[in-house]
C-alpha cells in the first residue's frame, strides 16, 4: 500500500496526462451515461482509482493479515481455505411439526445450520390463544408458546451437533430457556450447545418494532442474558447485534455500520456497568449485517466493519484480547430488494448479493429465496437458493483465496470512505448520549426514515433503476405455487396449547419467582429456566415482566 512520494509525484503527472487527453477524447466521443455516480449510499464514485487515492493507507496499520488486528482481511487466518461459512437458511412457518420438517429438508440438501424465524406473536410476548394473536399465528414464523412446541420444533435434530440461530428480541431470554432446557432432555450439556440468540433490542426501537418493554429495562434483560450464557453456555453467542433491519427499515450502507456499531457500544457499556469483564463476554458478540445490491460498496462495507470494531474495542474498551475486537457476522441477502414482479430476477439478485457477503468475509450466510416478495418461500425456491450458496463455495473459486479484492484501489478507497464517515455518525450518537439516548431522542429514526424517502423517490423519478419495476417491466405473471398458511394451523395450535396449560396449572410458584428477580437486582434469566421447566407459557412469563417493567409506547 505504501508507495514513495517520487513515485506518486510521477504517477499524479501521469494521471493529469491521461484526464487532458485519452479520457478527455475519449468522453468527447461517448459522453459518459451519467452526471453523476454513486454509491447506493449517495456517496460519489471517481471514474478511477490509483493508488493516489490511497497515498496516506499503511498496509500493516489498515489491512494487516487475516486473523490478525484490525482484521480487515477477515477474523480468521485461513478464512474458507479451512472451511466454508456456515450456511444458514433462515425458516419458521406455520407449526412447530410443520417447519421441524422443513429444517429436516434442508439438512438433507445440505444446510450446515439452523436459523428459526418466529411468528408475531412469538416475538412481542403473546400466547397463540391471545386475542391479540389471532390470525397472526405461523404467518411469518413457527408459532411457539410453550415448551412442548420447542420439543416439537427440534424433534430429532441433535442439539450438541447443531449449530442454532434465533432470529428473537424481546422475548430472547424465553426463547434461549426453552431450547435449553430441550437440550438438556436430549442428552446434551449446556456447555457444549452453539449457536445464537440475536437479543438485540436496540434495533427493534429504531428501525423494526418488535419490542415489549420499554429500553432500560430491556438492556438488563439483555446483559442478564450474557451473564447466564457465560455462566451456563459458554460456547454460545449471547447476541447477534443487527443491522439487517436498518438496512431493511431503509438506512444507507454508512448508516447501517453506524448505527449497529453504536448499539454495540451500548450494549459493551452496559455490560461493563453491571460488572463483566469485557475479555470475558466481547468474544461471544457477534453481528448481522445485510448483503444488498451495490456490489463493491457491500464488500467494503463489511471490511470497514470489521477494522472499526477493532479500533473501538481496543482503544475505548481497551480489550486485552484480540478474540474481544474480532467483528464476526452473519449476512443475509437483502429482503427489500426482492421484487414481486418478475420472480425469477430475484434470483440473480441473490447470486450477487450472496457473492459481496462471501468477498466480504462472511462467516455465515442466508440467502433469500426468489418468491419471499409474495409469500413464504416454497421448498423448490429454498433449495434454489441453498444451491447459490452451494455454487459460489464450490464452483466459482472465490472461497480459495483469503479476502482476493483486497488491494483494489476501489474497494480499498471505499473501504476507508465507509470507515470514516460511519465513525462521523458515531461521534454524533456519542455526543447525544449515546444509542440508547439517541434512539429515545428519535435520531437514528429520523436518519433512517430520510434514506429510505430519498430511495422511494429516486425509484418513482426512475433515477435509481429497478429492473422489472421502473423498467423492462413485462405482462405481471404469478408462481404457480405459493405457500399458504392455513387457517387449521391457529386452530390445532390453540388447542395444543389449550392441553398444555391443563397439564401444567402449577406454574404460580415459578412466576412469583421471575417477578422478584425482575423488581429486584437478581439476573432475570435463572428464574426463567425454572419458569419455564414448570411449564409456564411464554405469554405467561412476558405477562409477568410486562407487570414490573410496563410497556413502551413510541412517541
């Protein structure tokens, strides 16, 4: 990276020649089919990069090596030259029994983990017989009120050998007590279980919804997780912190690193305050980042991710141990660039957005299928886009080779234009009192809000094409096959969980013990577990911190 200063005094001469006559020719011919170029983030792309652009870069300071500070090149040595991300289709439908045997199908077609996607009901604190559940259960994920449905749901998966993943919020520490305790009833040690509770409530306030409680209290729920999962599921990531749904929600690229980054910080301080050592949790945090459309920006994205986590937590947390500034994350293809006209393009859309998360180090991986712009995705259009996974790691030769775009005068210059601005928004959070604040004060709102007014109306004036929706449109065709949820699904639900509840009226004792664990100064979690093995409901338990914390109301 670095070059002497002779060099680039010849090279600046040389590119003041190449501007004056062979590009000035050259556009004079073909005028160049924009005004302007840029990002998906707005930011201005240069016609060309040299190594001007990165004149005041240190490779050893900047890049360094994979697996080494401040991890640029990616959080492990060999990358997938030892072996692939983990791939990770995300699915939860209708009933427990029901998306059991999706998961089974796609082991079989060779996912290497699980990823459980929850219905409504589930991630706000509801029962399935609630009024407020009521046609609502299975739509957007697998229904799960009590512990019976987690039995259900992993019924014949080996938990010690799978790798999980929760996509869950406020009702995380529920949700983690239940699998749990379902491990344990197959055999397996707490301590050996991996996976993944996302439990990042922050980004529910600012950008998805989801919530139940209002943010102070819902931090203690979130740091009683990292100390249970210390004491109990070492091996187990306590949080997965998420900027998928501020992308989704509209934010910019910059916004999306920002703003997951400082709840990150939040969340850091938090845990700090209520007494951990940071090198004794900062290695379980890991992240969830969307892959979207702009390629190269994706790819230096992720990269100026990494190294700024490194920087923050080696400079304002001083982490002793380089483990503690590893940024490892999951990706996940962009869900609201999925169009329901023209299917079949979100395919490729997917391929691509899959190929940036892969460039950009990815350690785990969810690709979108072609008909989640219409409905859930059928098992054909799963196994689709498994299969893109499966093609890239085995076929493209792209996983070879550690970080191969590295080095490239364009990523690199975005890499640290991302970098900077990103840590320029942090500053900003910084000075309003941090995520926490910021998000109470409505700021990251606001900022995500403007993105996403700004997207819609390039889309509407046709200045941001979108292919098949502003052009090349063509005669709307439906998939023949779409998945329905059917009506039984709530019935036969409402009544499994009817039968439950019969079977299991002694739960009063176990929730007066989650009540004075949350009015007091007690870890939350504990009492849970033992709520939960008593066979109370999850609604039961959300009912009962809904008594003692209340609830937020967005203002």
């Amino acid at each position: 990276m670095t070059v002497s200063s002779e060099s680039l005094d010849a090279l600046r001469l040389s590119a003041q020649r190449w501007e004056a006559g062979t590009l000035k020719n050259a556009v004079a011919r073909l005028p160049e089919r924009k005004k302007r170029f840029q990002t998906g983030s707005g930011a201005e792309l240069k016609g060309l990069y040299t190594p001007l652009d990165l004149a005041a870069s240190d490779y050893c300071r900047d890049l360094g090596f994979p697996g080494e500070p401040p991890f640029t090149r990616g959080v492990q040595p060999t990358m997938y030259r030892g072996r692939f991300w983990t791939m990770r289709q995300y699915a939860g439908f209708a009933s427990a029994s029901e998306t059991n045997r999706r998961y089974r199908y796609l082991l079989q077609q060779g996912q290497t983990g699980l990823s459980v996607a929850f219905d409504l009901p589930t991630q706000i604190g509801y029962d399935s017989d609630h009024p407020l559940a009521r046609g609502e259960v299975g739509k957007v994920g697998v229904a799960v009120s009590s512990l019976e449905d987690c039995r259900t749901l992993f019924d014949g998966i080996g938990l010690d050998k799978a790798s999980t993943s929760m996509t869950i919020n406020a009702t995380a520490a529920i949700l983690l007590a239940m699998y749990a305790t379902v491990a344990e009833e197959q055999g397996a040690a707490l301590e050996s279980l991996q996976g993944t509770v996302q439990n990042d409530i922050l980004k529910e306030y600012a950008a998805r919804g989801t919530y139940i409680y209002p943010p102070r209290p819902s931090m203690r729920l979130v740091t009683d997780l990292f100390a249970f999962c210390r004491q109990r599921m070492p091996r187990f990531n306590p949080i997965s912190i998420s900027g998928y749904h501020i992308r989704e929600a509209g934010s910019t690229a910059v916004q999306e690193v920002a703003f997951t980054l400082a709840n990150a910080v939040a969340y850091v301080e938090a845990a700090v305050a209520a007494g951990l050592d940071v090198d004794a949790f900062a290695s379980r945090l890991s992240f969830f980042f969307n892959s979207h459309n702009d390629f190269l920006e994706e790819v230096a994205k992720f990269r100026a991710a990494r190294r700024l986590w490194a920087r923050i937590m080696a400079e304002r947390f001083k982490a002793r141990r380089p483990e503690s500034c590893m940024l490892r994350f999951h990706a996940q293809t962009a869900g609201c660039t999925l169009t329901a006209q023209q299917p079949d393009n979100n395919v490729v859309r997917v391929a691509f957005q899959a190929m940036a998360a892969v460039l950009g180090g990815a350690q785990s991986l969810h690709t979108n299928s072609r008909d989640e712009a219409l409905s859930l995705p059928t098992e054909d259009s799963v196994r689709i886009a498994l299969r893109t996974q499966q093609i890239i790691a085995h076929e493209s030769g792209v996983a070879d080779t550690i970080d191969p775009l590295a080095g490239s005068y364009a990523v690199e210059s975005l890499t640290n234009a991302i970098e900077a601005e990103a840590l320029e928004y942090i500053a900003k959070i910084d000075k309003l009192g941090g995520a926490v604040a910021a998000i109470e004060a409505g700021y990251m709102q606001s900022e995500i809000g403007q993105s996403a007014y700004r997207h819609q109306r390039e889309v509407e004036s046709r200045e941001r094409v979108v292919v098949g929706v502003n052009q090349f449109e063509a005669e709307a065709t439906t998939p023949a096959r779409l998945l329905k949820i059917r009506p039984e699904v709530e019935r036969r639900q409402v009544r499994r969980l009817a039968a439950w509840r019969r079977s299991h009226r002694s739960v009063k004792a176990a929730l007066s013990g989650v009540k004075r664990a949350a009015g007091g100064k007690d870890n939350v979690v504990f009492p849970i577990v033992e709520a939960v093995k008593a066979g109370a409901t999850l609604g039961e338990i959300s009912d009962v911190l809904r008594e003692v914390f209340g609830e937020y109301k967005e203002r």
